[in-house]
C-alpha cells in the first residue's frame, strides 16, 4: 500500500453489492435504500433467474408489520399483491400426545395481577381452560379476525397478529419498492468471488458473462450455499442438527378447500410435521422430515394424505443443515437469510432473523470504516437471537410426551442445551420463566408451549398467594367473560379479507 492510500478495512463505506434476490436480498435492498438513500449508499443487487430462489418462507411473525410500516408499505396493499392472510398463531396438532392439540398464539393470556404474571394465577386455581384467556386462541379457531382497535380500555386492542404471504410476490413487492428507492438490480450468476491478497476482503464479484461487480460491502443473500461468506471465505457452520434432526422438507400447495383460516397449523407425524399455510389463491403444505427416520417416497405420502384440497403441482422436495454460520460478519460481508443460519420453520421465525440481521446492520454500519468491534458486537447479538430461536424450537420436540416412532422417542431422550435445559427445570419446578429483556418469545409463548406440550409445574410463584382466592377466581371469571364476548364481536376473517385486503378486484369496499 502507498503511503496516504487507505486499506479496505478504513475506506467508508459508500457502497453494497447483495449477492441474492430472495426474500432476504430484497428485504436488504428496500431498508438499506430506504435508510441511506442513493447520495449517501450505492446499493446494487445481483439475482439469477437461472439459480432461482427457494420459493417458501410464507408464514411470519408480528415484527414483520413493523417492516412493512417503515418501508412505508400499505399493509391491505401488501395483502392484495401477496394473496397474503391473517395469521393470529400456530395451532400445533399431535405434539403433545397423539390426538392432542393445542394453541400457540400471539398476544398475552388474561391479564398479570398484583404484578405477577397471569399464569401463575391460572396455575393456582386452574379457573377454566387455559387457552379460554386468549383473545387470540378464540379469535383464531372461530376463523375470525379484526385488527386490533387503538382504544386501549377494549379487549379488541389486544389482538396481536402475523401475515401469511406468497414469498415469491412479496419479494416482487420488495423489489418494486427497492428500484424506486435508487437500488440497481442486476441480472446474472456470479461465477467467481474474487479475494484482496493484502486483507482478505471480498474485492469484486466476477458474473459469468465477463461483468464483474465491486462494492465496499457485500451482503450474502445467495440462500444456502452461502456463495462469499462460505464458499469464498470458509467463515465455518456450525451444526445443530444433534439437537433438530430435521434435515428435508417437501412443498405443495393445494386449491384452498374453503375460507382461509387466520392462523397456520403444523401437524406432528411419525418423523416430523407437516405445516398447513392459508393463502386467498392456494395453500401451502409441507412436510419437513429427518431423513435418519424416514425416507422421502414415505414422507410424501404422509403428506399427500394429510392434504385437505386439490394438489396444484408436484411436491418440491429441499434439504438443509439446521445450524448457524460461525460469523455472520466476516471481514466485508455480511450473511443474511440462509446463506446466514437456519432454524426449521416450525415457529415461522427464518424472516424474521433477516429481519433482524438488517436492522442489527444498520445500528452497526460500518460507514466510516470496518471497526473489528462492531463487527464482533453484531456477531454476538445475531448469535443470541438464533440461539433462542433455536431453544424455543427444541422445546417442541425435547417436551412431547409422544413415544410411538423411534423418531420421537430419540428426540426426547437427547441432551438439549443447558440454557434450555435450566429453563424446563425452572418451569417444571415452580412455573417460572426468566427471559432476558430482548428475547423475542415472550411468557405466553413458552407457557402455550410447555402446558401444551405437557410440561406442567409442580407449583407456582408463590407472590401469587397476594391475591385472596375469593377475589382471584371472580377477577378470572370476568376476563374469559370479556374475552368471550371479545371473540363474538369480531368479524369474520375470510369477511375482514373480502372487504379491506381481497386480491380479487371488485371484492374491495370503497
Ligand atoms: C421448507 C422451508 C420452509 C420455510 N418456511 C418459512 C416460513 O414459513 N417462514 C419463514 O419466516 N421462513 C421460512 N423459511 C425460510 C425462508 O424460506 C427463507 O428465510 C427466505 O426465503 C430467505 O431465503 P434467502 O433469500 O436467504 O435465499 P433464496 O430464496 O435461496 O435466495 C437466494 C438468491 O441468491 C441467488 N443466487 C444464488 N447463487 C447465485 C449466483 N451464483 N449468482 C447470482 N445469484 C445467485 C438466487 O438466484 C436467489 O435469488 C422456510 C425455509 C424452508 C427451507
């Protein structure tokens, strides 16, 4: 280097290139263009048509609607262009127990009182069912929904809800947005990742039609083969699959066989589960599976007899690594979306880490240079998140009381890890969970799990005892009341959807 010349590592950052138009390219593409704007970040965006993306991925979670509120997106608008629907939560069948179901929903159980969170409570007197307290629960399998009201004496402003959308139109919605926004998109296969000698940054990426791309940063949205932050730069992965076998899923969508319910189903079977998505135009079905159990000519037939409407094409089958790459920062790139890590999809929760992965880049943007600090501290927290995703989906397996396949007796007779370990024990012991403040499932998510799942505490916090029965079991009589006429008043979902976010023209009010 001549003397004056600054290294990669100090030259600002005015530039991006994304490798990848998938959901998680294009999720990049629309904040960072929205964010910095084209005079402040170049931003450039490289897609194959040849390669594809993986074209599933239709369920979230509610931090999406904050996403779509920043990128200025009309959620009707976004519904109509996804065929998207309502999601309230997950209905988890056969999990437990063959033949048991139960729900895990958005939104709280009843109400805390005398600050001590509600199921404490409800685990003192067992006072009605549980899922009884949840607005959402009753909402979602009456097939109803409404967005929540703004006026917070209502019950009606406690609904908390997700979207279900076609990921290939939702990704178009993204790119739209992103080439208003300044962004370059590029059609082409990068056919080589070409490395500086001197730091061993990324310095250009060569397409196979002779262009070549250069950027101060890139961003790894190439899906699973992690194309720079693996294949050029060997970051390393770290495997989970000890911990969720899954390895394998099938995809077919079917005709809808009648209105869209608000809320995605996932049915446990003999090596795994199958998820059922409501779309306007077509549902989404799936079947992930772990290959150590079961083979793929079995796991398609389970599938195709648990479908409830017409096949629309043939299954799709994919494979992967359930794990995380050993950095999701390395040097200039940045690994989103697959390229980055997978979790199964059993709590929907693949976009939603992009989601993070972006927001988390931008509070750390190297604009001024590439600081090791910054890019440690971004690995740390990327880290943490998927790492309790990745508990909280352990949990579904670790805790079912199943023993039918040899399948489901190995994964409750695995070690977990001792994070999650202590946290059962916790539970099981006196009801309590102790969640750091970022934490993305809240107490209703691991209660709705646990005592779904059959993990029921020997006893309860005992600052519960506050409150004289003779006033607690009334206070809890009235919040099902209230939840209750709750549910009734709500429209229902396939009618929210005609009216306010039909992809059929002339089905719209106003
Ligand atoms: C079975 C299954 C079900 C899922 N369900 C859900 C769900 O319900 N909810 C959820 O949140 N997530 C879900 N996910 C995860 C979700 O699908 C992904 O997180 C999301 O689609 C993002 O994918 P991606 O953009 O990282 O990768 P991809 O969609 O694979 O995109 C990769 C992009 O890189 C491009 N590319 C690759 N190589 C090259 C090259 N050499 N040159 C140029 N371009 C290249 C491709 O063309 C493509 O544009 C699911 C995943 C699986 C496997």
């Amino acid at each position: 280097m001549r003397r004056g010349e600054r290294s990669m590592q100090d030259k600002p950052v005015t530039s991006v290139v994304i490798a990848g138009g998938g959901t998680a390219g294009w999720m990049a593409a629309a904040t960072l263009s929205r964010n910095f704007g084209p005079d402040a970040l170049k931003v450039t965006l490289v897609e194959s048509a040849e390669i594809g993306t993986v074209g599933v991925g239709e369920a979230t979670i509610p931090p999406i609607l904050q996403l779509n509120a920043q990128l200025g997106i009309d959620e009707d608008d976004l519904l109509r262009r996804t065929q998207g629907t309502y999601k309230l939560g997950i209905e988890f069948v056969d999990w437990g127990r063959q033949g048991s179901r139960y729900f895990h929903p958005f939104g709280s159980y009843g109400a805390d009182l005398g600050g001590v969170a509600f199921h404490h409570h409800w685990l003192r007197t067992r006072e009605g069912a549980l899922a009884d307290y949840s607005l959402n629960t009753g909402a979602a399998l009456a097939g109803k929904f409404d967005r929540p009201t703004e006026d917070p004496r209502s019950v009606l402003s406690k609904l908390s809800y997700a979207l279900h959308f076609d990921a290939t139109l939702y990704a178009a919605l993204l790119r739209e947005r992103s080439l208003e926004q300044g962004v370059e998109a590029v059609e082409g296969r990068i056919a080589r990742v070409v490395l500086d000698q001197l730091s061993g940054h990324v310095d250009r990426l060569d397409l196979a039609d002779g262009r070549t791309l250069r950027a101060d940063l890139y961003i790894d949205c190439t899906g699973f083969r992690g194309l720079l932050i693996e294949q050029a730069l060997n970051t390393g992965y770290e495997d989970w699959s000890h911990w969720l076998p899954m390895d394998r899923a099938l995809a077919v969508p079917t005709a809808p066989a009648g209105p869209p319910l608000p809320y995605t189903r996932s049915t446990a079977d003999a090596a795994g589960w199958r998820w059922r998505i409501p779309l306007q135009h077509r549902v989404g079905n799936g079947h992930v599976y772990s290959s150590a159990f079961t083979d793929e000519a079995a796991a398609t037939e389970a599938l195709v007899a648990g479908l409830d409407g017409q096949m629309l094409a043939a299954p799709r089958a994919l494979s992967f690594t359930t794990g995380r790459r050993r950095k999701m920062w390395n040097r200039n790139v940045v690994a989103l979306g697959l390229a980055g890590g997978f979790v199964e999809p059993l709590e929907s929760t693949s976009i939603h880490l992009i989601q993070r992965g972006v927001v988390t880049l931008m509070s750390l943007f190297p604009a001024g240079g590439f600081v090791q600090a910054e890019i440690d501290c971004y690995n740390r927290l990327m880290q943490a998140e998927m790492e309790e995703v990745r508990d909280f989906v352990i949990l579904h397996y670790k805790q079912s009381l199943r023993d039918d396949t040899p399948f489901w007796r190995a994964v409750q007779a695995m070690s977990v890890p001792d994070s999650l370990a202590e946290r059962m024990a916790i539970f099981a012991h006196c009801g309590r969970l102790l969640l750091g403040p970022g934490e993305l499932f809240r107490e209703p998510s691991w209660v709705a799990v646990m005592l779904g799942q059959g993990l029921v505490p020997q006893g309860y916090d005992p600052l519960a005892n506050g409150i004289p029965e003779s006033d607690l079991r009334p206070a809890l009589q009235r919040m099902r009341a209230v939840i209750g006429r709750g549910v009734e008043a709500l429209p229902s979902h396939a009618a929210f959807l005609r009216e306010r976010s039909s992809a059929e023209p002339g089905e719209r009010a106003g």
